[in-house]
C-alpha cells in the first residue's frame, strides 16, 4: 500500500489529531507526510486561525477542503499540482497575496470564491471546476506567463455568467432595472470572452453606455434586444469576430455612429436594425459579411461604399438614408444550376427599378417573397419577360411604387406580392401568360387588374 493510500485511510484519525493539537494556534499546522488533503476536510471549521503553510509533498488540496475556516495567511508548495472546487472558498480573513506555484495544473476557478486574495501566477494555469449556479468549466485557460497578477472581481448585482472552454460568458441579468451597467473584464481571473445569446434581451430600463470589455470576441443573438432606454455611444472592441442576429435590435436611444474593427467577420440579421438614433456614419470591414437588414431602419447618414468584397444579405440597408456608391452587385440573389431567384435589394430607391434578367451564370426566373417588402421603392418597377413567378408580399408595402411593367412570360403572382403599394392606380393589366393571381396580391391598392388576352 502506498503512502497516499495509506494517509487516505488513516485520514480521520489524524484530521482529529489535527484539530485536536492545532486548531487554537494562531498559525495552522499539517503533518509533514500528508499528501492528499481530503475533501471538506476543515469545512466551516472557524476555529482554524492564522496563516497555513501547506507541506511540502502535499499534491491534492480536495474540494471545499478549507471553505469558511478562519485562515488569514496561506503558503501554497511546488509540490502541489491540483487545488479543487471551492477549497478556500469564504475564507473572508484571506487577504494579501496567494501565489499559485508553477506545478499546479488544475484551478478551481472557485477555488478562493468569496476571498479578498490577489493570485499571482507563473505559467498558464488551466481549470476545471464546477461553477455554483450549475455552470461547469471544462478546461478554461487562465491567462499567465511571468508575474501575471489575476484579482478577484467585484459583479454587478444579478449579472450571471457560465464558464466555457473559451473562458467566461455573459448569460443573463436579474439585477436593478435602472441601473448602469458595467460589464468587466474578468469574473474570477477568467477573462469575459462573449455575451451570451438573449443575456439582457428586454432590459428595457438598463441605462447609460454598452461598455464592452476588450477581452470580449463573440456578442451573441438578440444581446441587448429591446435595450431602449442605453444612451450614449456604442464601441465593437477589436477582437470582435461575431455579431448574433437581432444583437442591438431596437435599441432605440443609442448615439452617435458606429465603426465595426477589421475583426469581424460576420454580422447577424437585423443586427442593428432600428437603431434610429444612431445617426452618425457607418464604418465597415472590407470583407465583412453583413445579414439581411442588418441596419434596417437606423439613422446613419453620410456616404459608403460597398466594395466588391463584401457578402450581402437581402435589403441591408433599407430604410437608411446612407448615400451608398456600389462596388458589389446591389441584388442579392440565389443560384441552383442555371436558375436564379432575387432575394433582396441594396441599392438606390428613388428612380425606379428594373430586375434584370440575368444574375450570376443563370437566367433569372423568379422573386422571392419579401424580396422588396418595405425598402421604399419609387417610380417604375420593370420585370423581364424571364420572370414566371413572384413570391408572396414580394413587394409589399412600397407606397412610392406609381407603376409596373410586367412582360409575357409570367405565370404566377402570389399572396400579398404588392399589396399596400398605395402609389399604384388605375388599370394594372398583366399579360396573358399569367395562369395563377392570388386575390390578395394588390390588396390595399386602388386599380383594377385584369388579364390580357393574348
């Protein structure tokens, strides 16, 4: 039987030894030959006072192993390679510095939960650990090299956060409605990577500036949704790689314009769609990849350019009083073999619109449903004769639409596809070809439609 073996199981005696002999020192001491100090060995055990010098040969410190004792110094040895889940954890009396020697391998991240230690590292330390609250580390690197000091942090009341391989995320926030909201750096020593998917969707009363740390990479889906009432400006820290649908959506009081780092790759669907107070310009990436509407409806003015590089999505900028000069194809289009189908716009509103009847390699031979809907089309739309079908509420509600050209060659014309287009009037006479009319497709328009007959 080995040593570790044996103290395992010789380890109830000499913990009563232990407590019995030491416990009203004013410094702790263990047994020179422990190795493993077991778990809850000294749980809430307040008596346990002063500074403890873990000895030398000990590899494992065991979870909660010294939560709540009354320890107000600690020496941690070289031997050591693994300090588990919460193990000093509530020891309010820790203070000063803790250094977490070179052979530690595996960190609790809530190893000194609830302290006021500052650790100090050699080499990166990697975790895992169970976070209270459910969430489970899996192996999150804690920044080190040389004498990288990590603290402890302070949380804003009710922000929650989950523990990832990538280091730690924002989910959510159950704290004062009005209140200003800073989000850090780092929660326990692990840097804050991303905003979680939803985290303060709805907050509707959180006030002041989106302060975004600049260890964050990921700001996920519907983030700040509905946040209306944050003012002030906003800034995509550089590191940046994605920005999730419906990520500002709405936020409707924040100011200013908006710059995204060469770092991101990718933006979500209506990510700052109705940001109508942000009236400032628009900076974006080259090769950036941007969803469809984007930034529907927010304020920004000035001019841009849309390089050739750049990937589009339907209808980015609609409702935008942006000045765009086009470098990219302005419709945006979905090709199967030699058969395309529009699926949005991009371009200028005013002065008309004609699809064209060739995209891409293919022949273009359909619009998709709300391929135009509400982008504030005026003048003349003119379809080619290559065109059988339009998809439903294709064009739907563009009031400044005052005529179609329709051309022999289609067929279908479905639900809603120009319904509210208010600029229509008169006789609308479609071309013989057309074989399907759904009765609702020019609802809310005052013309009379009919069929020619050749």
């Amino acid at each position: 039987m080995n040593k570790n073996l044996k103290l395992r199981k010789l380890w109830p005696l000499l913990l009563v030894l232990v407590l019995g002999a030491f416990a009203a020192l004013a410094d702790m001491t263990l047994p020179a030959e422990l190795t493993v100090i077991e778990a809850e060995a000294f749980l809430n055990d307040a008596s346990l006072t002063g500074t403890l010098a873990i000895p030398d040969g000990v590899t494992v410190i065991g979870a909660r192993a010294f939560e709540g004792t009354g320890l107000t110094g600690l020496s941690i040895p070289s031997s050591v390679t693994t300090i588990c889940s919460r193990a000093f954890a509530n020891c309010s009396g820790l203070t000063g510095t803790v250094r977490i020697p070179d052979s530690v391998a595996t960190l609790a991240a809530d190893a000194f939960e609830g302290t006021n230690v500052t650790l100090v590292f050699g080499d990166d330390v990697s975790t895992d650990t169970d976070i209270p609250g459910g969430s489970v580390s899996t192996g999150t690197d804690i920044p080190g090299g040389g004498d990288v000091v990590i603290t402890m942090t302070d949380l804003p009341a009710g922000l929650l956060y989950e523990m990832t391989d990538a280091g730690c995320v924002i989910t959510g926030y159950t704290g004062e409605v009005d209140a200003e909201l800073k989000i850090p750096d780092a929660v326990n020593g692990i840097p804050v990577v991303a905003i979680g998917d939803y985290a303060f969707q709805d907050c509707y009363d959180l006030k002041g500036s989106i302060v975004l740390p600049d260890t964050v990479t990921r700001i996920g889906s519907g983030a700040f949704f509905g946040c209306s009432s944050l003012t002030g400006g906003l800034t995509i820290p550089d590191g940046v790689t994605s920005i999730g649908d419906f990520a500002f959506y709405e936020c409707l009081s924040l100011t200013g314009g908006l710059t995204l780092p060469a770092s991101v790759e990718t933006v979500g669907e209506s990510a700052f769609a109705f940001c109508e107070s942000m009236t400032g310009a628009l900076t974006l990436p080259a090769d950036v990849t941007l969803g469809a509407r984007c930034f529907q409806g927010a304020g920004f003015t000035g001019s841009i350019t849309i390089p050739a590089t750049m990937t589009l999505g339907a209808n980015v900028f609609s409702s935008t009083s942006l000045n765009i000069t086009w470098e990219a194809p302005a419709f945006t289009f979905e090709q199967v073999s030699t058969i395309v189908t529009i699926t949005g716009w991009n371009g200028p509103v005013t002065g008309g619109l004609t699809i064209p009847s060739r995209m891409g390699t293919g022949l273009v031979t359909g619009i998709a449903a709300e391929a135009f809907a509400d982008t504030g089309l005026q003048g003349t739309v003119t379809i080619p004769s290559s065109v059988v079908y339009i998809g439903d509420s294709a064009f739907r509600s563009n009031p400044g639409i005052t005529n179609i050209s329709f051309a022999k060659g289609l067929a279908t014309i479905d639900a809603f596809a120009f319904a509210d287009c208010t600029g229509l009037s008169g006789v609308i006479t479609l071309p013989s070809t057309v074989t399907s009319l759904d009765e609702t497709a020019f609802s809310g328009c005052d013309v009379t439609v009919t069929i020619a007959t050749e």
